[in-house]
C-alpha cells in the first residue's frame, strides 16, 4: 500500500534475530533445557524458576496418603513417593528402576502386567497385592493412566492401600461372630434349663393323684416345651433374630401329638407347610403357644375313646395379605361357646391373637377348625 510505513533494513534484522531469539526459547522450554525466564517488567527484570514452579506439586506428592510412581510401559518405576516406598519395605532410591512387577505377588503379576499394558495407552485400575521384601501382603488398589509427550515416563499410577480397611472389617467380623457364638450359648443354656423345668413338672405330676391338677401341670409342661423349642431352633438357625415359623410349629405340634396321645392310639398329626417364612422370635413365640393349646385340645377333646381314623392337621402358609395358621381335626366338634370359653388356654389364646393382631375364626362342622391369619403389615 502507498500509505504504509516502510521499514527500515535494520529493524527488519532486529525482528529477525529477536524471533529466532523466541524460537530458541520455545525449543528449550519443549526439551526441558530451560531452568528460568528472565522477563523484563516495569520494576525491572523478574526471574521465573521452572524448577520451582514443580515444588508445590512435588510437596503433595510426597505428602499425599497414596502411593504415587511414575513407570515405563513395561512398568520400570522411574520415580515413587515415600508412601509408595514405605507399602514395599525399601528406599525410594532402592525402588528407582525395579519392575514393578517385582513387587506384587506372583498370583498378581499376569493382572497386573494387563493393568500395565491397558494403562500405557490409555488408563486402568484394578486390585492388586503387593509383597514387601520381608515376605508381607498388602492388598491394593492400583489407577494407571498414560502421560502424553513425555520425554521419560509413559505413565503414571496411584497405589491406595486397602490393608487398612480390611483389618478393620476383619476385626468387626470377629467381633460379630464372637457376639454370635455368645447369643448361641445364651440360646443354648436357656433351651435346656427350660427343658430342666419341664422335666421337674412332668415329674410333678406324676406324683399328683387329682386328674385335674395333674392335667394342669402337663399343660403347664407343654407351654414350657413349646419356649425351649424356640431357643433350641434359634441355636441351631443361620439367623439369631427370626425363625422358620412353618418349621416351628411343626415341632411345636408333633410334640404335644406325642406328648399327650395314649401309647398304640391312631390319632394322626398332618402338616402342610408353605415355603420357608420367617418371622420375629416374639411373634413366634406367640404362635407357638396358640398352637399348643389347639394341638393339645384337640388331643384331649375332639376323639371320644375308642374312635377310630382321627386326624389332626396343621397348616401353614403365607400370601400376599397375611401369615394363615390352622389347626382341623376330624373329631367329634366343638360346642360354639367353646371358642370364648373362660378356661386359661382358651383364655391364653385369644389373648395372643390380640397381642399379635391377628383374627381368630372357629369352625366347627364335621370336626373343627381354628383359623388365625396375622396381617402381613403387622409381621416383623
């Protein structure tokens, strides 16, 4: 253009050697060859040390609570913080060069040579264990991911230890079973001084000579029966704080059953158990004293002498709305004033349906059956 200046051959051979000058700089910034800038400012000339720009990072390296390194892609450690230096048992200038393959486990060396080669072009983790030079594991997580445009190291790799957080989740696991092994025993020892005092009344009443009180103590015998059944089965059970309620009551029935029918009789006792239902030991508990007193009532009522083919059936199941138990037999019936009779089972019974809040319903038509059903909302 006519308009613009014109330079002068001088400032062109200034500009010239100033951007040669810059582009030295750039080159020896690229080649790590610069160690500071030197930049003129209005209070005079400013030094940059690049070294010292690196101090805060390195400063949180070595502080940081994980092991840090920085690797070839065949995992040759070029450099690793003292926590890192620490896991394995050796000096950080002991670890410069090693593999780090040479400090995990020989079970983890394959894994972690595939972490190595994920990571050194692009980023991996996975656990892994490393083996200090005394022989001790340490279970780890290990972070790789690739560095770009690096002169020396291909990647760089976070090592958490997890030796920590294991021990303690081991300790809490012994902790949990020694309680475990506690509750089992105070299951155990109550079940069988439970059983001692159900012995001492069956004794009892065989010294009794009135057929009423002796009948009482042996009521009195089987409820005792039906408490140390439930301590029995929780020692025996995986959980300490439900129980198989179909599994209960069975045992619960077939006790009684056998407890109270007359040697060579041919009363029978039928279950039907649904699938595996647990429920609180209070609910059970609760269950389990219903059912001996309509077991132990139908035994005792529903069979005149002599009658021939009697059955008495338990049944358990569970649907969507409630927790169903019944008790049948094929006797002779029951009077429908008998449901509110004012005798203590009977009493006991309609007491444990309230407290479990459930409804009690009497059929007596060609035997009888007492159905309870336990809203599900209401079980634990």
């Amino acid at each position: 253009m006519e308009n613009e200046p014109q330079m002068s051959q001088p400032d062109i051979t200034r500009l010239q050697v100033r951007l040669a000058e810059l582009e030295e700089l750039v080159r020896a910034l690229q080649m790590g060859e610069a160690d500071a800038l030197v930049i003129d400012g209005p209070r005079g000339p400013l030094v940059y040390t690049l070294r010292g720009a690196e101090h805060p990072y390195r400063v949180l390296v070595e502080t940081m609570n994980e092991g840090a390194l920085t690797l070839l892609s065949d995992g040759t450690i070029l450099y690793c913080n003292s926590k890192f230096a620490e896991m394995v048992g050796l000096a950080q200038d002991q670890l410069t060069g090693r593999s780090l393959l040479d400090l995990v486990t020989p079970t983890d060396r394959l894994l972690c040579a595939e972490l190595l080669a994920t990571g050194a072009t692009g980023s991996s983790k996975g656990p892994i264990t490393l083996q200090a030079v005394n022989g001790v594991q340490r279970p780890a997580q290990i972070s790789l991911r690739a560095l770009q445009n690096e002169t020396e190291a291909d990647m760089c790799a976070v090592v958490t230890d997890l030796s920590g957080p294991q021990a303690v989740a081991a300790q809490l696991r012994a902790a949990l079973a020694e309680k475990d092994l506690l509750l089992r025993e105070v299951h155990h020892r109550v079940k069988n001084n439970l059983q001692i005092v159900s012995s001492l009344l069956r004794l009892q009443a065989e010294n009794i000579s009135d057929e009423r009180v002796s009948a009482a103590v042996h009521d009195s015998q089987n409820r005792i029966r039906a408490l140390a059944l439930v301590h029995e089965q929780l020692y025996r059970s995986e959980s300490l704080a439900h129980i198989d309620i179909g599994e209960y009551l069975q045992n619960i029935a077939t006790s009684v059953w056998r407890s109270l029918s007359m040697r060579g009789s041919s009363l029978r006792l039928v279950s039907e158990i649904g699938q595996s239902i647990s429920i609180s030991i209070d609910q059970a508990i609760s269950l389990g004293l219903i059912v001996t007193e309509l077991v132990s009532n139908c035994v005792k009522h529903a069979f005149p002498e002599g009658m021939q083919g009697g059955i008495i059936k338990l049944r358990v199941v569970r649907d969507a709305d409630a927790l169903q138990v019944e008790v049948a037999d094929n006797g002779t019936g029951m009077p429908a004033q008998a449901a509110s009779s004012g005798s203590l089972g009977m009493q006991l019974v309609h007491g444990l349906c309230r407290q479990l809040g459930a409804t009690l319903d009497m059929v007596s038509n060609q035997g009888t059956t007492v159905t309870i059903r336990v809203p599900a909302n209401r079980l634990e």
